[in-house]
C-alpha cells in the first residue's frame, strides 16, 4: 500500500540492526539530531531483510522479492523439487490475481520503505548536528526510494518500448509523508522522478564530502545511487546514459578474482556495492535466503528440495573451463556416464544389489544410479569451501545444482549481494551493443571474463545478433540466481521455452511451458487491497 506504516528507528545490535515504530517514539524525537536520523537511515536498509508478518513468515524483503518474483518465473533457475506445486507461480500464472499475496507483497514492502525514506527527506534538514552530515543521509535516503521505485517500476509497469513513450499509467509516485488518495503518474513520470532523485542524492554525496564505512555495505553510497542509475537508465533504453553510470558506480570496486568467486557468494567481495547483513545475532532463521538457497542451507541438509539449479541448455552453451561452471553440477562433470539413457546400479542398506538403475530420475533430476551418484558426491566435497559446512548432505543431487550461494551458519545464515561490479560491466556491454559500439561491447565482454581471470582464454569477435546472444548468455550465467532473468527477459521482449528431461533439458514436467514475449504475463496488477483504499486510482 502506498502508505506509511512506521518509521524505522534502529538501534546498534552487534553487528547490525533492530528497529523500533514511531509509535513509541514522537517524530520530532527521530528527527531531532543527525545521530537519531543515521538510525532511521540504517533502518531503512533493516527493513530489507526483516519478517513480514503480515503476508507470512516466508515474506523477507529482498530475499523473498528475488526468489519468487525475479527466478521461480525465469527460464535459467530450476526447483524441480517444489515445481508441481510452485508451478503456478513458475508458468506466471499469478500477475492478474489481485487479492493474493503475491500481487500484494511487492508493493507494500517496497511502498514502506519509500514512506520511511519520504520521512527522513522531509525531516533532516531540521535536524541537529553538521550540514556534511545531513547532505550525506538525505542522499542515502533518496538513494533508497529511488531503489525502491525502480524496483516497482519493473514489477508493476509494462517494458518501456511498450509505454507509448511512457505515456502509459506508471505507480503511485508519493513523495512526501501525505497518506490520503493519489493518481498514478505516467511511466515517463516515474522514471523522471528516480532519475531527479539520483541527480540529487549524487550531489548531496558529493556536497557531504563522506561515504559509508566500507564494511556497511548494506547502506547506500554514491556507488549505489551511480549503479541505480545505470540499471533504470538501462530499464528505459537510455543507453548513454546506462554507459556512463555504469562506469562511475564500479570505481574503486574491483571485479573478485577467482578465488573470491569460489567462496561461495558467503561474504562480502570487493565487487560488493550494495546488499543485506545477515549474521547470527540478526537470523531470520527459517525464512532466510540461505536456508532455501545457500547449497548447504537447511532445505538441502535436511530435504531432498535442493536449492536450485542452472539451465542446462545454457550450461551446454558455455566453455567447461569457465570458474563459472565449477559453481554448477552440470552434465560435463558426468564424463562417460549417458545421465539421459544410462542405466548403472544401486546398493540397497540390506546389502543386496539393484541393477538396471536409470542414473538420473527424469522428472526431478536427482542421482539414482551408485554411479551417476559416486561421482557428483565427490564433486561436491572438492567444491566445499574451507571451513563451511559440505553442501547437500540429504543426499540428493540434482542435475545443474548450485554451488554458488553458500551459508556461513545454521539454518541459513548468509549475506546477500544486491549489486555486483560485474552487473555494470554488463550494463557497458549492452549499452555499447544498442548505441552500436560494438568494439567497445566486446571489450568488455573481454574484460568480464578474460581479463578478471574467469576465462583467460576468452576472446570475443562476434558482432550483430550474434553479439547480443553473448551478452545475454554471459548475463545469465555471470547474474544467475541473483535476481535477473525474469525482468531481463521482460525488458528484451524475449519469450522462453523451458525443456523437460524428455527432451534433453533439466526441468520438472510442470514447469517445461513455453511463454511468449508479446504474453501478458509479465507485469504485475496493482493489488486490490491498494486500489480498494486508494480511490484515485482509476
């Protein structure tokens, strides 16, 4: 809902933050000093990761937003366990249903932050204490609505190209702390709105003259309002300007080398600009992103879910030698083996013999055969990290299964990367490609995967179509699981064909659909429950 729930007022917890409701606090005390105000900010950046109860305890923030709204819908992210049941959600059978939770979430929780963050601009400059300081949390204030409207822009509003020039209806843009009726504002409007408050937040950093301590990545700095830019220029085709704020928003954080990649996404990198603290004295416990989807969270320690798994037809695409792959359980790991038509054998706990075993169950693509399984079981304990916990000790091992996220303690417990330096490499490749610099675009591409060490034999001479189909395909796998494709796919205009197993990919039966580009379902309707309150909404 478009309105303001609570303030987020924190307070110092170990190593992160609680909150606490103005309703216990009166606002002119939030905002009476720059020190009350730098609490309101950092719980801004709290409210990313928080238990929202009231959808349910799996409702989380970003974690929830990247799973079920930006993978489960995606053609790269396979959950074979769980597809015959998610498979609505999945085939994206949900975007017109405005009385679910799924319609609601995203909007309520994006909304809150925008409201608290709508507080703060409004209040700070009253606030005691130096004007260095005040510029730099307004600037942080403006950073995070502008995430936050960018992120609603893609959920609930068509592609660009298919907004009549933005002319079409956009989102409820609330600027202030009013909480009556609003209209929507045009797409164009919108995007207008995110692109003043990055120019202001930009100016505001450069005016405080003061950045965020470099271990606080989950607030924002003037590298995250520059990455902001860049993807909501790239949202809206603005291609120039995409180019140049991709370029500023990576200074000073350089691309991870090979072996921070193979970390397992469990720490902050230096490529990290922006994401969420999660530690043990801040555990969200069961509803954690890592629970679900670190490779050694509770659902693949305990239950034969997993934790997600890569596209085969992409993985097939790309060279095995790539440190990429070594994140992925993919077929080239099963030399010698036919995991489609093969068949091996398996030791019952009696002692006696099955043979005749299809190596791969072909629905959910777990290792049946001792054979198939032998050899992904000893792929996993290479792969394991130093001092983290083996990955997928329930036993079942998927086709394509992840070895990218890794949890640093028990159920889930595992940071997460909401911008990486290698997204806005990315963005420079696409927009060179679009302003039709096509050397620049495979420089690139280069410089992604050679130059960084993750593919030092790459080399990139394609141009045309063919250009493109790299960028896309070097995207997903560089940003797989992170929360992408869905949106990727949406603002290309490109439709997807998922494959079964019967016919040689890696998907659940329930979810191998084909969804057309020109489908309607790719936007999101604005919930009933904010229509129904917000009557000028027509």
């Amino acid at each position: 809902m478009g309105v303001c729930t609570a303030i987020a007022l924190s307070a110092c917890s170990s190593d992160f933050l609680e909150t606490t409701p103005t309703s216990s606090t009166a606002t002119p005390t939030v905002f009476a000093t720059t020190s009350n105000v730098k609490m309101a900010v950092n719980g801004l950046a709290y409210l990313m990761k928080s238990q929202h109860a009231a959808f349910s305890q799996g409702y989380c923030g970003e974690n929830r937003i990247r799973s079920v709204f930006y993978e489960y819908a995606s053609q790269e992210f396979r959950y074979n366990a769980i597809a015959s049941g998610w498979a609505s959600i999945m085939n994206g059978d949900y975007y017109t249903r405005t009385t679910t939770n799924y319609t609601k979430y995203p909007w309520a929780y994006y909304y809150e932050i925008i409201a608290n963050a709508n507080s703060i601009v409004a209040n700070v400059d009253a606030a005691a204490g130096e004007e260095s300081e005040r510029q730099f949390l307004k600037a942080q204030a403006l950073t995070f609505r502008a995430y936050c409207y960018s992120k609603l822009l893609e959920l609930y509003t068509p592609r660009w190209q298919d907004t009549n020039n933005g002319s079409a209806s956009g989102i409820v843009l609330r600027l202030d702390e009013s909480t009556g009726p609003m209209p929507l504002s045009t797409v164009a409007q919108c995007y207008a709105q995110v692109y003043k408050d990055l120019d202001d937040a930009i100016n505001n950093f450069k005016a405080s003259g003061k950045d965020r301590n470099a271990a606080e990545y989950w607030l924002t700095n003037i590298n995250v309002a520059y990455a902001i830019y860049a993807r909501t220029a790239l949202n809206r085709q603005d291609y120039s300007t995409a180019l140049s704020m991709a370029k500023s928003a990576r200074e000073g954080y350089p691309l991870m080398s090979n072996a921070e990649y193979e970390t397992g996404f469990s720490k902050k990198t230096s490529e990290w600009l922006f994401g969420s603290y999660d530690g043990d004295t801040e555990n969200n416990w069961y509803w954690t992103f890592g629970t679900q989807f670190a490779c050694n969270g509770y659902y693949s320690q305990a239950t034969e879910y997993g934790a997600g798994a890569i596209e085969k037809e992409l993985t097939d695409r790309m060279p095995i030698n790539d440190v990429r792959m070594k994140c992925f359980l993919t077929i080239d790991k099963f030399a010698g083996l036919d995991l489609y038509k093969g068949k091996g054998t398996v030791q019952n706990s009696d002692g006696t013999i099955k043979k005749d075993v299809p190596h791969m169950n072909l629905t959910y693509g777990y290792m049946e055969s001792d054979e198939a399984w032998s050899i992904a079981d000893a792929y996993i304990n290479s792969r394991t990290p130093s001092g983290l916990a083996k990955a997928y000790q329930s036993g079942y091992y998927h086709l394509g299964a992840q070895l990218k996220f890794w949890a640093i303690g028990t159920p889930g417990v595992e940071p997460l990367c909401f911008i990486r330096s290698s997204e806005m490499v990315l963005i420079e490749a696409e927009a060179n490609y679009f302003l039709k610099n096509e050397e620049d675009a495979q420089a690139s591409l280069v410089e992604l995967n050679a130059t960084s060490g993750r593919n030092p034999a790459y080399t990139c001479t394609k141009t045309g179509d063919a250009l493109f189909q790299e960028i896309v395909d070097y995207r997903e796998l560089e940003l797989w699981g992170e929360g992408f494709n869905w949106y990727d796919l949406k603002r290309w205009n490109r439709g997807f064909n998922r494959l079964s197993f019967a016919n040689g990919g890696n998907c659940h039966p329930a979810t191998a659909t084909e969804v057309a580009a020109n489908s309607s379902n790719w936007t999101w309707s604005i919930p009933e429950s904010e229509t129904n309150y917000n009557t000028d909404i027509k």
